[in-house]
C-alpha cells in the first residue's frame, strides 16, 4: 500500500470513527469503508471515493472543483453514484467531512445486503445406469 493511501485510509477511518455500524475490508485490492453492509468509500489510487446513490447529492458533490469520476478501469467508463473527492480535501478534513458523512447517512439508509448464497447445482450424472446418462445420445463418429 502506498504511503499517501494509507494516509488517505487512515483519514477516513478517523472520520468515521464516531459513525454508527461502520466496517472496513479489502476490495479489489484497496480499503472500503461499510456502514450497515453498503459501501459507502473507498480510497483508490491516492483518491477518497464516496458513493452517493441519490442523484441531487451525486451531482453536487461531482460538481466541486477537482472532483472526478470514478473510473476504475482507465476505459472511460465511470461508475455513477461514485465520486472521487477534490484531492484538496486530503488537507482540509472541515471540508471533507460533511461529505463523508453524507455517504456515511446514505448507506446506513439503504437495505441491509446480505451474503447471498450459491444456488445449489445439481449433481453430475453417475454410471451407466442413472436416467440422465442414458438419455444423452452419443455422438456419431465419421468412418474415413
């Protein structure tokens, strides 16, 4: 981890110290910030990303002066709802703060994710003599 992204993760994590049902882990390989199983930042490439699913607030906080889009990839295509705060704000926590709140507030807002479990695959036929192996025609072969 870069010196500047454990900065960065330290930082918000000091900012939602004091917010409700906050959790952190790893993802795609950079530290994400929970509240009530939603994602609600993220810091990425020396970036905080915070995550508006509202569009009025999506668009105020894309409107700052030096904010940006997320772009994961580099292809060009953005992920909406997410905004890579003004790199500004790294030193001014007083400005970065009510932001992060928000997102904070707006993920504890939405419904509760749950770990969703695999559908149950059904078993590969077995021997010779189960229905569905019989019922599968073989192919035919070509004679040269």
């Amino acid at each position: 981890m870069s010196t500047l992204n454990a900065h960065l993760k330290e930082l918000v994590a000091e900012l939602s110290a004091e917010l409700p049902e906050v959790t952190e882990r790893r993802m795609f390989g950079s530290d994400a910030f929970f509240a009530n199983s939603n994602i609600y930042s993220i810091v990425w490439d020396g970036r905080i990303l915070l995550r508006f699913p509202v569009e009025a607030r999506f668009l105020a906080a894309e409107g700052l002066e030096g904010s940006g889009m997320f772009d994961p990839m580099g292809t060009g295509k953005t992920m909406r709802g997410w905004v890579a705060m003004p790199e500004t704000m790294i030193d001014d926590v007083e400005a970065l703060q009510p932001w992060l709140e928000e997102a904070h507030r707006m993920a504890m807002s939405q419904p509760v994710k749950k770990k969703g479990k695999p559908s149950p695959r059904p078993s590969p036929p077995r021997g010779r003599g189960s229905a569905s192996a019989a019922s599968v025609p073989k192919k035919k072969t070509k004679k040269a």
